[in-house]
C-alpha cells in the first residue's frame, strides 16, 4: 500500500513536472502574470485605507481604523440613491445592446461580397482606435445647438434647435450610442472568429434539406457561437458598475449632471480633486464588491443552465 502511494504524485509534483515539460508555454505566461501581479494584485494591499482615517504623513499602516465609518456616510449620504440609480441606468442601457455586435458579425459571416465586406469591417473597426477625447470631441461639434451638424439638419427639417449636451434627458443616449459606435465592430471580431470554426458541411447539409439561410443561422451559427456568448456576457456582467468614468467626466456639466453623475466620476472628485482618500476607497470598494457578487451569481446561473462558464 506504502509504495502504490509513492507512485503516485500529489498534484503539487504533477504541476511540476509539467511546468518542467511545458516551460516554454509557461515562459509566455510570464509576462502577463507579472503585469496582474504588480498593477492589480500588488495595490489591493492599499483597499484596508477604506477602513482607516487615512493620513499620507502617517502612512497605511501609521493610520487609525475607522471601521464601517466611511462606508455609513456614504450609504446615508443624499447622493448615494442618486449616484447608484444614474450608474445603474447606464449600465443596463448598454447591457441591453450587449446582442448588437452578435447580429453584426451574424450579418458579416453572411456577406459574400469579398470587397464589400473588407469594406464594412474596416469602417466598423476605424472608430476603436479613436481616443475618448476625441470622441467626446466630435459629439460636442455634431450636437452643439448653433454650429452642430444634427441641428442644422434638424433646423432644416423644420425643427427647433435641440441642447442635447445641457439635457440630462438626453446624457443617456448620447454617452451609450456614442461608445457602442464606437466599439460596435471591434467586439464583433471574436464572434467572427468563432463563426469561422463553424464547419461548412453543417450548412451544405442544411441546405440539401432545404433550411433557409434564416433557418440555419438560428440552427447552426448561433449555436456555434453561444459559448462565446456567454463567456463574454459574463465578463461584461464583472464590469457592470464599472461604466468608464473618463468619457462620462468630459461630457459632464452642471446642467446634466442630474443624469451623469455616477459613482466612478464621484471617486474622482472626493479622492483626487478632494484628497478624501479614505472615503473614495470605500466608495470604490463598494462598487468592486458589487461587480464581484454579480459576476459570481452569473457564472453560477450560467453553470447551472448550460455547459458554459468561466469556472
């Protein structure tokens, strides 16, 4: 029994032996379990400031405990509702056109025109590579209520001048159209890329018992694609709270900020622009803690419905 034992490693000697086989593999690893190390692992050791008075000539470790303080005055602060319900809105606003990249690249793999679809692809992808500041930028020439294009069409129509950028009932479609133009045919390469595994056969057969080309992207393609789907939901689900704050900072005014202000924009002023560290640390834990228990709840319904999870 003794020896049986000894013929078998434990997983720590198996990990090992294959990290020893497969060095190579692990050697490219290298570089990018570094980068998570140092500029994402390495600083949580700073989040304990969220539960401290926290004092830069007195140092994190130097600094008093304050407990649940921070999180208590934010919680029964007048904004909290209101940072939580505009970032909320905006999230699901953009979570409900999470499917438009899906049809993009459906629509893309069914384009037979060569040219045409080189054509397209590279004007979908053309606006990624463009810089928020320069986004922001073109949204303000387009929509400015004198020299905006769109209001000189809308004047021209016969309608009146529309202030979309002074409107907080307009901040919402503006910021979410605007980024899903913006990123609308980079996110379709990886569905693309999973419909170019699709195994032809499986269309020629379909087409031999007369499936319409409709027929077989609901039968075939979406099918082939729906772990990439899910993969990729899930992950956006881990960034729900997390709406990127600097686009949100430069289209912000005090005449939308009933609609724009949102958590992320709140830590930047309390932290940076009003050296409440401890404070914005614990707004920020908040929202990271959010975004943990939805991604595990959504990895867990993912589980326990299909195949399809990230663990």
């Amino acid at each position: 029994m003794r020896d049986k034992k000894l013929n078998h490693p434990n997983s720590f000697l198996r990990l090992k032996k294959n990290i020893w086989v497969n060095w190579q593999l692990y050697l490219f690893l290298l570089p990018a379990l570094t980068y998570f190390l140092i500029f994402h692992y390495l600083p949580m050791y700073g989040v304990q400031i969220a539960f401290k008075n926290f004092f830069a000539t007195e140092g994190i470790t130097g600094s008093p405990w304050a407990g649940f303080v921070h999180f208590e005055r934010f919680f029964n602060s007048y904004y909290f509702w209101r940072l939580l319900k505009n970032t909320v809105l905006i999230s699901l606003y953009q979570l409900v056109l999470f499917p438009l990249p899906i049809i993009f690249a459906l629509m893309l793999n069914e384009v037979r025109n060569g040219l045409f679809k080189k054509w397209s692809q590279t004007l979908s992808y053309a606006p990624h590579f463009i810089s928020v500041v320069v986004v922001v930028g073109m949204i303000v020439a387009f929509l400015d209520p004198l020299t905006g294009l769109i209001n000189h069409a809308i004047v021209a129509l016969g309608g009146e001048s529309i202030p979309f950028l002074t409107s907080p009932d307009w901040f919402r479609h503006i910021y979410v159209w605007s980024g899903e133009w913006q990123s609308l045919g980079w996110g379709t390469i990886i569905y693309l890329a999973a419909l170019a595994g699709v195994n032809p056969e499986l269309h020629e057969a379909a087409k031999v018992d007369g499936a319409t080309r409709m027929q077989r992207i609901m039968r075939i393609n979406i099918p082939a694609i729906m772990p990439t789907i899910v993969i990729l939901f899930i992950l956006n689900i881990g960034k729900f709270m997390s709406t990127g704050f600097e686009k949100v900072l430069l289209m912000q005014n005090s005449l939308n900020s009933e609609t724009s202000d949102i958590i992320q924009t709140f830590v930047y002023e309390v932290g940076l622009l009003e050296g409440q560290y401890s404070f914005s640390a614990a707004v920020g834990l908040f929202d990271s803690v959010i975004n943990i228990i939805l991604l595990i709840f959504v990895n867990y319904l993912a589980r326990k419905t299909s195949e399809n999870s990230l663990w």
